[in-house]
C-alpha cells in the first residue's frame, strides 16, 4: 500500500500499523487534498474473508458468503479532508527515530502551581458537570485578564464562554454564527481546523494569501474581496505557522473594512503572549470593534498544558448568544478540576509571562541560528513559536518531498506548509519548525541539519 492510500484510511484500526512502515515519497505532493471512496474496495480488512483450513478447497459457497467491504463514508462537507499533517508527521517521527520539530506541543511540563490547582480541585470534588459557559470563577479570570490586556471591560457572566480548547471556541463560533453560503475571509496560510470548520458550516471560503518574506496584509486584494456577501473575516495575531504579527496599521485597515461592510471578526490570539518583537494588538480594543469581534483564547500555548483543553471565547452578549447555542451541542461543558486551577494560572503575576517571553526567545535564537548555519533562508517570527524557511536551496521538488528527506535522512521533523493553503502550490516552499522544546533538544536537531543537510 502506497503511504496516500495509507493515509486514507488512518481511521480503520486495521491499517494503522501498516501505514506507519510506508514511504512518504510515493504519494503525490497533494494526495491530503483527494479522496477516494474506493480505497476499501481496493484493500479490504482482513476480517472481510472467512477464514479456512485449506485455501484451496475453499468452496463455491463459501465464496458467495463471503463479506463484501463496504466504502468509506463521510458528509460530502469533510470529504476533502483527511487525518491532520501533525498526527502524520508524529507517527513518522515515531517510525523513524526523528526529533519532533513540527507539532507545536511542548516537550516539557507546565507550571507546579497550576498542576497542584488541579490536584486539589479534584480532591476537593470539583468533578461533576460544570456549567455550560464556564465556572464562575474562571469565567472572571477571563475577564480579568482580558482587561489587563486590551483594557476592555467584559461581564464575564454574559460575554465569557469557557470552551474545549481554542479549537471548540472556534467551532462554535463559526457553527454558532456562520449560516451556510456566508463569505468568510481566511488569511492564508492558516490552521487547519479554519478550512474544515467553516466546511461543516457551510460557508462560502475567500481566501487572502500573506507572502514571505515578511507575510504583509496586501490591503488592495483584502478591499476587493470584502463585498455585500461578507460576513466574517477570520483573523489570527500572532499567526500561526508564519510567526507574523498583525501591525496596528493592518489591523485598522481591517477594522474599517468591516465596520464600513457590517463584517463580523473572528479573532484567534492564542499566542497573544508569545510576541516578541512587537506589541500584541487585540483587534477588540480597537474603536467600534468589540461590538463585533469574538475574540479566542486558550490556556494550552501560554502555560504548556496543551492537553488539559481549556479554552474561551469573549464577545458582545448579541454574538455570545449565538457562539454558546453552538458551544451547547458540541461539548455542553469543559472539564471541571482544570476550570478551577486554569483560574489560578490566569491570576498568576505579570513575572510568570516576562520569564515565559525570555525562556522562548533563548529556544528561539537556537533554532533560528541553526537553521541559517544548515543553509535555510529564514523568514522573519515576531511571535509564536513557530518559524518558517524556504527549503529550496536543498534541491527537492516540494514541501512533502522535503519533510519526507528531512524525516528519513536527517531525522528531524517539519510541517509541509502546503496543507495550510486553500491552493496547496502556494505553499509548496515553506516548511514549519517549532521551538517549543527543550534547549537540548533543539541543538541535537540542529546539529543533525547541519551535519547531513547539503545544499543541491
């Protein structure tokens, strides 16, 4: 089985341990964005056929009683998408021994105090439902917070929804306030879970392209798609996978675009303290925004707890109606101990965030050093912790090619950036590395890139 074919069908028990000793060469450079239904025709589970003591008295009965597999199915709405690029990428560094440079999860613990808020939440019996938007006291850390950050005043009882990590606050938005056929503007390349949520909401996708070297707004081309049909431009400061920060003249750029059309703004800022080389800017906080922003936080980036799934949205009482209709019938409620002690991590001083800043931007150097010394060009990273490069100068065809030499030669893992294009040959160039790891880990990386990585 070809490794596209594999990737097909990741979801069928049966193939995942065959799937993990495929080359990722001999799938086409954009087989994630095709589907095919026949694949289970083509390579049937083994417990399709009845097993027999001897194959070749298998009768003619018996063959006719044969089960026949059945195809995939899947809503026409998610037939294009498949088993993420990061759960692939992980399973191939697994594979081959490589170090992990492309999910963005932190290889090290979060914080003691906030682990120990949890610990005591559960011993305490925090542990049945909690209410559907958010325990209280969470839901006015949110608010708290943002108030610190964007000097916005929110009622945390009526304008704060706790949510299932960022990706739910982004679902039920969309979900919550997107009505099939809208136009909703991506700026691409963007996370994955954008393209497909929309999908499921049947919106209409625009898509603006940010080019290296520096991804700049191109205002002219953002003015000619806004039009009368628009609902909602998709927003996401600091940008993931470029490092890009909106500047205060794009954002306002933006901002009267949306209040002259009526457009919604639905702003993702979960690296929003992960900016290093300019002022974070919420688009809330500028004039006549907030009563049509929602903006979407999470606790997971900034306090590496990514797997605790803690999230929020924060808009006007007229959209957040909306957002926690949808929130409802997706998840209802987010866990409750960890509700509880993400209270505690928001509350924590000013210092924790000055010492997360200084902590990354070691890490941030180490890696960015090295990928210059290995012969990448760098493109520039104000914020995440994330940076992207231009692989070309090592002589293969395109993103997957590259990450594929990069996995099995080289060991070391990178995100093809293609998969973040609404056309995939836009990003066929740019590979992603993050630098949420440990600085050990980081220099035995770029140490492997500089020792096998040659320039073609």
């Amino acid at each position: 089985m070809r490794i596209s074919e594999a990737i097909r069908c990741t979801w069928t028990p049966q193939y995942s341990n065959e799937m993990l000793h495929q080359p990722l060469k001999s799938f086409k450079p954009y087989i994630l964005r095709t589907f095919s239904t026949s694949i289970s025709r083509k390579y049937p589970s083994p417990m399709a056929t009845a097993s027999t003591q001897n194959d070749e008295a298998v009768s003619t009965q018996h063959k006719s009683t044969q089960i026949v597999p059945k195809p995939i199915q899947v809503a026409k709405r998610l037939e294009k998408f498949k088993t993420t690029i990061f759960t692939q990428m992980s399973m191939l560094a697994i594979k081959h021994g490589a170090i992990n440079l492309g999910q963005g999860f932190p290889n090290f613990d979060g914080p003691d105090f906030v682990k120990e808020a949890a610990i005591q939440s559960i011993k305490e019996g925090k542990n049945q439902y909690a209410r559907g938007y958010g325990v209280p006291d969470l839901n006015s850390a949110v608010a708290a917070r943002f108030k610190k950050d964007s000097g916005l005043e929110v009622d945390p009882e009526k304008e704060v929804t706790v949510t299932s990590g960022c990706t739910e606050a982004i679902a039920a938005t969309m979900l919550g306030l997107i009505n099939p056929g809208d136009e909703v503007i991506l700026f691409a390349p963007f996370y994955d879970s954008y393209e497909a949520t929309l999908s499921m909401a049947g919106a209409k996708i625009k898509g603006i392209t940010l080019r290296p070297p520096d991804f700049s707004l191109p205002i002219d081309e953002l003015k000619s798609a806004v039009s009368k049909n628009t609902r909602a431009i998709l927003l996401n400061t600091p940008h993931n996978p470029t490092g890009k920060m909106f500047t205060r003249d794009e954002l306002n750029v933006i901002a009267s675009l949306c209040i002259e059309n009526d457009v919604l703004v639905f702003a993702d800022e979960v690296y929003d303290k992960l900016a290093f080389e300019m002022e974070h800017i919420s688009i809330a906080s500028l004039p006549g925004m907030y009563e049509r922003t929602v903006t979407m936080n999470s606790l997971g980036k900034t306090f590496s707890l990514t797997g605790w799934k803690i999230g929020w949205a924060i808009a006007p009482p007229h959209l957040t109606w909306g957002v926690r209709q949808a929130h409802s019938y997706l998840t209802f409620a987010t866990s409750t101990p960890m509700q509880y002690a993400s209270a505690t991590a928001l509350r924590t001083p000013d210092s924790y965030y000055e010492e997360l800043k200084r902590d990354y931007s070691a890490k941030k150097a180490i890696l960015v050093e090295g990928l210059k010394e290995a012969g990448f060009t760098v493109y520039p990273s104000s914020g995440t912790y994330f940076v992207v490069v231009d692989h070309t100068p090592f002589g293969l065809d395109n993103d997957i090619a590259f990450c594929e030499y990069l996995i099995k030669e080289v060991g070391v893992v990178a995100i093809p950036t293609s998969v973040f294009y609404l056309n995939p040959e836009e990003g066929k160039n740019i590979v992603r590395f993050t630098f949420c790891k440990d600085e050990d880990t980081l220099r035995s990386a770029v140490q492997r890139m500089k020792e096998k990585l040659s320039k073609k």
